[in-house]
C-alpha cells in the first residue's frame, strides 16, 4: 500500500493545491492520500483573523472532496503544540506499518528539509515527493539539495512535476479582501467563504448573485451529494420553463433543498430546537425526512427565501396534499435528475413528460412502496397528497 501525506495550513485551500494532490496521487501511484491540515505549523505563523481550526478543516474537505483516494485527517490539528511533520509520519506509520508512504513537499521546504525536526527518523519512515516547476530557481534548489540529502540522510526523493503557481495563498487572502479570487478557488470552497465571511468578505447571504448562491449552496453539501444538487437544478429549472413557473425560485429551491442532509440526527433535532420546529415521530425515526423542515428554516433565516420557495424545500420529501407547482417541480426534479440511477427512473420521467401530475403521482407512489419494502412507516403527508393526487382525476 503507498500512502501520501498532504500536510500544510491549506488558508485557503485552492486548486493549486488541489491540483498538487491530484498530480501527486498520479504520479507516485498512490492508494491513499491523506490531506493533513496543521496546528501550529513549524515554520510559519498564520496570520492574525486567519479561520479557526474547525473552518480550515471544513475548506479542506471541500476542496479535496473529489480528489481520487483522497481523505482529509484531523490528525495535526487534535495535537497539541507544534505540528512537526515527524510526529505525523510516525503516526501513520505506526498505524499502516508495511505501507510505502511518501511525505509531499513544496520545493521550498526541501531547501530546508534538512533543518527539520528529526529530519533522520523523517527521512527513514516516509520518501519525499516534491512538487517541481520549471524553473531556474527551482532546478537550482534540486542540484543543491537532493545530493546532500540522498548522502546524508538517505533519501527516496521523486519530483512531482507541477504548472507555474498562479497565486499564493497569501495573494488569494488579499484578492478575497477585495471582492477577488473566486476563480483560484474551487466553488463550494469559495462559497463556505462566503457564508462564514473570511478574510474580510462581505457577501449579503439575503441577495446573492445566481453563481454564488450555486457556491453557497454546494459548500453545505458532502461532495458526493453536489451532483444530485446540480442535476437537480437542472431538472427543476427544465420543468418550471414547461410549466411557466418562475425560473429564479426553482433554482433557489432546488440550490437549498438538501442544505441540512448532512447533519447528524442530533444537529437535525438542534435546529427543530433553533427554529421552533417539532419533529414528529415519523420525522424522528427517519433521518432522511427532518433535512427538509430544517433545510426550509434554513433558507429562510440565512437566505431569506419567499415562502413559495419555503414551501419547496420544506416539503420535497413528504410532498403534501394540494401542492403548489413550485412544490410539485422540486419534489419531482429531485426523484428524477438526470444523476438518478435506480430501477424503475425511466419510467418516473416519462410520465412526467406526459404531465407533472402523472409524473408526482408515481414518484409518491414508488416513495409508499419503498417506504413498505423497508418496513418503516410512511409519513401521512405522503399518502395525503397521493390521495389528492387520485381524487382529481
């Protein structure tokens, strides 16, 4: 097994770096590559109103969420003191004792590799990979460095070959400081910017451009959900031109729909608790029904949604008898986008293409029978608007 180890303050974390990591697992083959987020790193101080630990942990996993093998640690930061890449290594060492593990570096810490904390026992546990460009500086740094440090320390070092740098962190902080640099930054990273108001933003959550809500909005999710979003956005926005609903407030609803689906069963109950809202016990038992009444308090406290859009959100899972167009499109659009790969799909969005009643009623109908097939009771929201669905006809 070959492990990398991706270590650094990632204030931001940006596509060079993310590129790095991408580069990196290409070239040294590896099977896994742990993205390490420091502490108090050794040779530099962060600056002052840099984000707290929590948020630059956060920014990482967005940044590398969709990097092959790719697996973001809080190692650094749940230790103590100073974050000696030394003691990092011997962790994963000591934890994947007979794995190949490769420490990357930028060519600037290998001009100094040598000065590090126990650079002997650093070099002997892990080889070194080392991000390179082309460039006279650079090629100066490797001439330089990798005799001595293959001499001295017996040093595995392998070049990385890398792109021109086109910012560094440090320039980035300063272009976000000045309403800049969403283009070096990947989009839910640049929108957890945003919503957490770093390095100086400003940006009022209650009237945000189309493209920096869809970056708000991803920045709530877990990577592998952005798609389902997206293709939902996709759906929804198809639909409302068919059926000559506002564009605008079925992409907000669509963008925000899964805004809380990554909360754990109790952040779910602590937002009921925040918003004034009770779960029922159907709510309770089903982990996947209270995202859409926290999701819709959510929107409508950080973003201000109208409450067509409200209602959208909160009722795309249970739907409801007498549904709204705006409601029937989201709830619909999330059963059938175009990301959904389950049996019986094709047939979901050609009855939608027949009517969006058709297409609602069975997406209902496939929730009951699911819901039946796993034993677990079905909301009575669910069967009321199944029922006002085959009351029209």
């Amino acid at each position: 097994m070959r492990i990398g180890i991706y270590g650094g303050t990632f204030n931001p974390p940006h596509i060079g770096h993310v590129h790095a990591a991408e580069e990196a697992g290409r070239v040294l083959g590896l099977d896994q590559l742990l993205i390490v987020p420091d502490n108090v790193p050794p040779h530099k101080t962060l600056p002052e109103g840099s984000p707290d630990n929590a948020q630059r942990l956060e920014m990482a996993r967005l940044a590398f969420g969709a990097v092959p093998c790719a697996e973001v640690s809080d190692l650094e930061l749940r230790r103590e003191g100073k974050s000696y890449s030394v003691d990092t290594v011997r962790a994963v060492h000591a934890q994947y004792p007979d794995a190949e593990l490769w420490l990357l570096m930028g060519s600037d810490m290998l001009n100094i590799l040598h000065l590090w904390h126990e650079p002997e026992t650093l070099m002997r546990l892990a080889n070194i990979g080392t991000f390179a460009r082309d460039s006279a500086g650079e090629q100066e740094i490797f001439a330089r460095m990798l005799p001595l440090l293959e001499h001295n320390f017996h040093a595995t070092i392998r070049r990385i070959p890398m792109e021109a740098k086109k910012a560094a962190s440090s320039e980035i902080r300063a272009q976000l400081a000045r309403g800049g640099g969403a283009e070096l930054l990947s989009p839910p990273v640049w929108g957890y910017i945003q919503r957490e108001h770093l390095y100086g933003t400003k940006a009022d959550l209650r009237h945000l451009p189309l493209g920096a809500l869809r970056s708000v909005a991803l920045s709530y999710l877990k990577c592998t959900r952005m798609a389902h979003v997206l293709g939902t956005e996709q759906e929804a926005v198809r639909l409302a031109r068919r059926c000559g609903i506002d564009e605008t407030e079925a992409r907000t609803a669509a963008l925000l729909h899964d805004c809380t689906k990554k909360c754990s069963r109790e952040e779910q109950l602590a937002l009921c608790e925040r918003y004034g809202l009770t779960a029922d016990k159907v709510e309770c038992s089903q982990d996947q029904l209270l995202h859409a009444k926290t999701g819709a308090a959510l929107a409508r406290d950080v973003f201000g949604v109208s409450d067509a859009v409200y209602g959208a959100i909160r009722w795309h899972t249970t739907g409801k008898a007498d549904m709204t167009p705006l409601e029937k499109v989201i709830y619909v659009a999330d059963c059938i986008e175009p990301s959904r790969k389950y049996p019986g799909v094709e047939t979901l969005r050609r009855a939608t293409e027949e009517s969006l009643d058709k297409g609602l009623e069975l997406c209902l109908q496939r929730t009951v029978e699911r819901m039946e097939k796993l034993g677990s009771p079905v909301h009575e929201r669910t069967l009321e608007a199944l029922h006002f669905l085959k009351g029209q006809r």
